[in-house]
C-alpha cells in the first residue's frame, strides 16, 4: 500500500480503519513492537475484551504471535490457541499481512511506522470438535449446527476414529461407538489400552509412532474388546496427517469387522497364539478342556499338554464363583468380564476379568472361555479404595468409613437382635501434649494409641478416629457392660505405653465414654452422643477413667 501524509495521510488512515471496524472477522493493525494499534469490534469480542481495550497491549498476552525473549515478536500463522480475557482457549486461524502507515501526528516527509494487519478468524465450532475441553473454548456453534468434519463422520456406516499425535481419541462416530460399546463422550482423550490388552495396545502404539514419523497408511490385523464384551478380530487402516507446519499431528483410521471373512484352521490357530489374552475350549459336558493358547498356559503355569484333559473347575480359586459361572452358562446365557480369581499350578492366586461364551464346534458342545489377568488392576483399585477409607495419619477407618461400616453393624443387630455398643475415647490433656512436645510428637502419639486400640480390640470390632485426639469404637454382639470390660484393658494398656520424646519418654492416660444399643430404632449418631454424655462425665471425676451412660447424665 502506497504511503500517505499530512492531513490527506490522517483521513485515509482513519477511513481504512474505518472500514477495518465493519469486517465479519477480526482484525487488528499491529506495529513491529507486537503493540496493538487498533482492532475491530469482532476481535474485541472474539478475545472477550471491552470495546477499546485492546490498543496498548501486546499479541502475546493472547497467544496469536511467537515471542523471543527479547520482547519482539515474530510471525506465527496457521491454527493456532488464542487466550481469551478469562484465560479460556479458543482455536483460530491467523493470517498476516504488511501495512505502511504514516503514524499518527508525522508530518508530509517523514518516515511511516512498519505495521502488520492481522486477520483473526474463529474456527473452534469446526476445529475443536472432538477434542478435550481442557484444549478447547466455547465452540459458539448455532443450535443445530453440525460441524463439517463430524458429519462426514457420522455419515460412515465403518467406525472410524482421529487421534492426536499423543495417541488419544479426540474423535469417533456412532459407528465406532457401537462396536466398542463406549459412547463417544467417554472415548474423548482415552488410547487404545481402553480397547484391547495392555500386550496389544503397546503394539498399536508402536505401529502408530512408526506411521506419523514416515507417513503413508497401513492395514493390519489386531483384536479389540466389543460392546458384547467380547475380543473380536478387527481390520485396522490407518493414515497419517500433519498440521500446517508439516508437523505429525495425528491419526485417521477405520474399523472393518472380519464377521464374514471364515479363517482356515491355520489362521485361526496363528490369531489364537498371538492373542495377548488366553483363550480356552472346555467340553459342556464332562468340563474337559479340550483347547488352550499359549497365553493361558503362561497364566496357569503349566504346558499346554499337561492342561488338555483336566478340568476347567481345577483352576477356579473359589469354589463359590464357579457355581456362579456354572448357573449362568446352564441358563442359556453367557459371562462377560465377570472378576474371577483363578489359581496357578502353584497355588497362587490372580484376579481375570472372565467371559465365557456357549458354541458347538464340530458337533461337541463347548464353552469357549478367555480370561484376561487384572491382578495388577485390581490390586491398585483396592489400594485406592483403602487409601480413600483410612485416616492418613494413624492408617485406622476415617469418619466416613467408620460411619459407613458401624450403621452396617448396627443394622445387622437390629435385623438379629443382637446387642450392640460404641465407646468413644479421648486422650487426655492432648494439647498439653502437643505444646510441651511438638506437633510431631502429638502424632506419634495419636499413631500408638490407634495401634494400642488393635492390640486390645477383637478382629471384627470397628474403630475410627472421630477427628483430633478422639476416636470411637462399635463391639457387634456385645452389652455396655461387656464393653466396660474391654474400655478398662484398652485404658490400663496405654496407660502403661511409654512413647517416645525429644528428651526422653512420657505416658499418656485417656477417658472412654460407652453406651450400649437401646430399643429397635436406636441410630448410631444417637449412641455416639450418649457415649459421648459419659465421656464428659469421665473427665469431670477426674479422666482416666470409664463411664457407661446412664440415664440423667
């Protein structure tokens, strides 16, 4: 554009700003600094700014120009993230291009300012579609629009998934939804391993790492786990594709069911000895199985030889799951990843995930059976759940937990009528603890009175800590006086624990209210808090001591 000046150079300029503040996109003149100059209504709004509070400020406070270090910015066009005003994302193309103006107040002669005019163009209706909301800003979509990418999606009767250069779907169709059986919603930013194996999701992940760093496509054979809650053996295409950079972006890739294709005996046996899950035929009538992959050799422990002709039911750990399998299958149903724990030739014990299906196969009735091990799944779920149910400081139930587990009793001893009752109890003086040796002695302290507790406690009593230095305990099947009997010892136990200080040794005393269960619709909150009346009686002749509740108290 040819360079104005004087008073004819500040009309122009201003009409063609003028003009810029009528534009459908956003658009904003920049100087070479990266300082705004000017925008339009469009990208005021797009970025979620006030009217005119844009000039003065920088491209890089949102994301749609590169920064070095030195403050200067650099051109960065191509879909890119732009930071809205309330620090959320949206996707956006930028285009640039130059812009010589005479800056505001320069006179006839004198150098123009470099400027750049940016286009702003919002795509995240189109673009985010399918991808993570952590990644992605309100799409602004109109109601009932459905964005280009994902009709044609939708329009294929073949599942078909995008993932991004991570391995993560950030898009799937209905198709592809009704074969796995997981809607789309819950596909978004999951891989592979939510389909198969964690043996074969490694694969995929190596064949999709070798196909974005060479490009092409490939084809290839694979199992994945259906809506049935089956592995079933799927056809796999897949394709590579970049972003403008040239940059692996990510993976397009669809599904083709092998239901009507009938492998040779040969084919079938070689899909069965790479399958990563084990696969075994029993006969229906005597339980004799009849067939086994390499994997459920592995499993079990022995060699496939010396599994053909024994009996399915060896292998259960639990005679009880068995039976359970057994009634399901004689119904005319199957199993699907029922948790099943099975033992090893040497007695060890591992947790599958169980799916058992009826056929007939040349004639003989058989159960076909696979069995995935989730030992390691399992062991890490309850590991949470315990973690989620346990005080962290003394490793005993936390409130809720405790809370939980004693109404549980208490209504087992209501349905029996059986007795029942709770002692809560408090250490005493802990804050004199806690100020003459420090905090951390305080919770060595509390730590060896829920320890002193379960020396003294029977197995199947509950103990909790309440919070602080109180905690509470429920005896199934036995009366408030029975309870007296077992508060003295747990009294007289930590009484005598000597627990370590700074400079030496001290011993703690503590008080212990108890109230047994009253009448059929008694409520543990309400035997809490009559134990309770009898702890603050106990304190007040003197603590160290226990009390049973009375009437009056």
């Amino acid at each position: 554009m040819a360079m104005i000046s004087g008073r004819a150079a500040q009309d122009g300029r201003d009409t063609a700003l003028s003009v810029l503040d009528h534009l459908p996109v956003g658009v904003c003149v920049v100087a070479a600094s990266g300082i705004i100059h000017h925008a339009n209504p469009v990208l005021h709004d797009l970025l979620g700014c006030e009217a005119g509070g844009l000039p003065g400020r920088s491209l890089c406070e949102f994301g749609l120009d590169g920064c070095d270090g030195g403050g200067t910015t650099a051109d960065a066009e191509g879909i890119r993230q732009a930071m809205r005003s309330d620090g959320s994302l949206r996707w956006v193309t930028v285009a640039a291009a130059s812009w010589a103006m005479a800056a505001p107040g320069t006179e006839a002669g004198y150098m123009a300012d470099e400027f750049r005019l940016l286009t702003v163009t919002d795509v995240d209706s189109v673009y985010c579609q399918g991808r993570a909301v952590d990644d992605c800003g309100p799409t602004g979509a109109p109601a009932g629009e459905m964005p280009v990418v994902e009709a044609l999606l939708e329009a294929s009767p073949v599942p078909l998934f995008v993932k991004n250069a991570a391995g993560q779907y950030i898009a799937v169709n209905h198709a592809f939804s009704r074969l796995t059986g997981i809607d789309r919603d819950g596909m978004l930013q999951r891989t592979t391993f939510a389909l198969t194996s964690p043996d074969m999701a490694e694969e995929h992940v190596g064949r999709d790492r070798a196909l974005l760093e060479g490009d092409g496509s490939i084809q290839y054979e694979a199992p994945i786990c259906t809506a049935e809650g089956v592995m079933r053996m799927v056809n796999l295409t897949k394709a590579a594709f970049r972003d403008d950079s040239g940059k692996p972006a990510g993976i397009v890739g669809a599904i083709h069911e092998l239901t009507e294709v009938r492998p040779n005996e040969e084919r079938l046996d070689a899909i069965l000895e790479q399958s990563p899950i084990g696969v075994s035929v029993s006969r229906r009538d005597d339980g004799r199985i009849i067939f086994v992959n390499t994997r459920f050799a592995e499993l079990i422990g022995l060699p496939r030889e010396k599994l053909i002709g024994s009996r399915a039911r060896d292998y259960y750990l639990d005679s009880n799951q068995h039976l359970r399998v057994l009634e399901r299958l004689r119904g005319g149903g199957g199993v699907t990843n029922m948790e099943v724990q099975f033992k090893r030739a040497d007695g060890s014990p591992f947790w599958t995930l169980f799916t058992v299906n009826q056929a007939v196969i040349q004639g003989i009735a058989v159960n076909l059976a696979w069995i995935y091990d989730y030992t390691e799944r399992r062991s890490m779920e309850e590991a949470l759940r315990d973690m989620a149910s346990r005080d962290p400081l003394t490793g005993i139930f936390n409130r809720r937990s405790f809370m939980d587990m004693a109404r549980a009793q208490m209504a087992r001893a209501h349905r029996f009528h059986e007795p029942l009752s709770v002692f809560v109890l408090d250490v005493d003086h802990f804050k004199r603890i806690n100020d003459t040796f420090g905090h951390a002695t305080g919770d060595d302290a509390l730590r060896m009175v829920a320890a002193g507790c379960q020396a003294i406690l029977r197995e199947y009593d509950i103990l909790g800590r309440l919070g602080g230095e109180e905690f509470v305990v429920v005896l199934p099947g036995a009366t408030a006086d029975e309870s007296r009997v077992v508060a003295e010892r747990v009294r007289r136990h930590l009484a005598r624990m000597p627990i370590e200080a700074p400079d030496g040794t001290f011993r703690l005393t503590a008080s212990i209210g108890i109230a047994g269960l009253e009448g059929a619709n008694d409520t543990l909150e309400r035997a809490i808090h009559r134990a309770d009346l009898a702890l603050y009686r106990a304190k007040h002749l003197g603590r160290n001591r226990v009390t049973v509740f009375e009437p009056g108290m």
